[in-house]
C-alpha cells in the first residue's frame, strides 16, 4: 500500500533551535542573587505564604477578591469569612480573605 498525495507522511520536521550556551548562562542566578529574589518571601508565614502560592494559579479572582474586599470593608471577623464563602471564587482566593494584610495596595 501507497500513501499519495503528499500528506504529512514522509514530510521532514522542522527541528527546534536549541538554546545557545549564552542564553543557558544568561539564566543562571547567582547564590546572592537566588537569596535576593526568595528573602522577602521567608518573612511571611508558612501558612500564608501557602495560601499565596495556590491562589496565584487565579490572577483574575484575585483582582475580584480585592475589589470586593474594597466594596466591603465593613465586614470582620468570621462574618468576612462567611461572605467570602459566598463568593464563586476558587477555595484558596477565599481562604486568603482571612489574611488581611496580604491585600495591602
């Protein structure tokens, strides 16, 4: 049996530029460097600093979540909380409604 009519059988592949040894070098960091980027983050509690990491994965609710804290800042407490529940967001952006000061602008 015969393939005819030049399909992707027998068609030769473009092959993918490989990085070159001075872009390879370009994304080494340095120990200082390494420390400089990750310091600031060593700071904040492990528990916050996990709800951050998994809610990162939502930018856009993110945003959301910060508006509507603006819209009701009147809320509190356990009542924030229960609120924020109310809300379609993803279970780490609500969780994050219990840390406050993370929504700093």
């Amino acid at each position: 049996m015969s393939v005819a009519g030049g399909g992707a059988v027998g068609r030769a592949q473009t092959p993918v530029p490989s990085a070159t040894p001075e872009q390879t070098a370009a994304q080494v960091r340095s120990p200082q460097q390494l420390d400089d980027l990750v310091a600031p983050i060593a700071l904040y509690p492990d528990p916050l600093l996990g709800q951050v990491l998994a809610a990162s994965t939502y930018p856009l609710e993110i945003v959301e979540a910060q508006q509507w804290l603006k819209r009701n800042s009147g809320l509190a407490g356990a009542g924030l909380i229960d609120a924020a529940k109310q809300q379609n967001w993803d279970a780490s952006i609500q969780a994050l409604v219990a840390f406050p000061t993370c929504w700093r602008d």
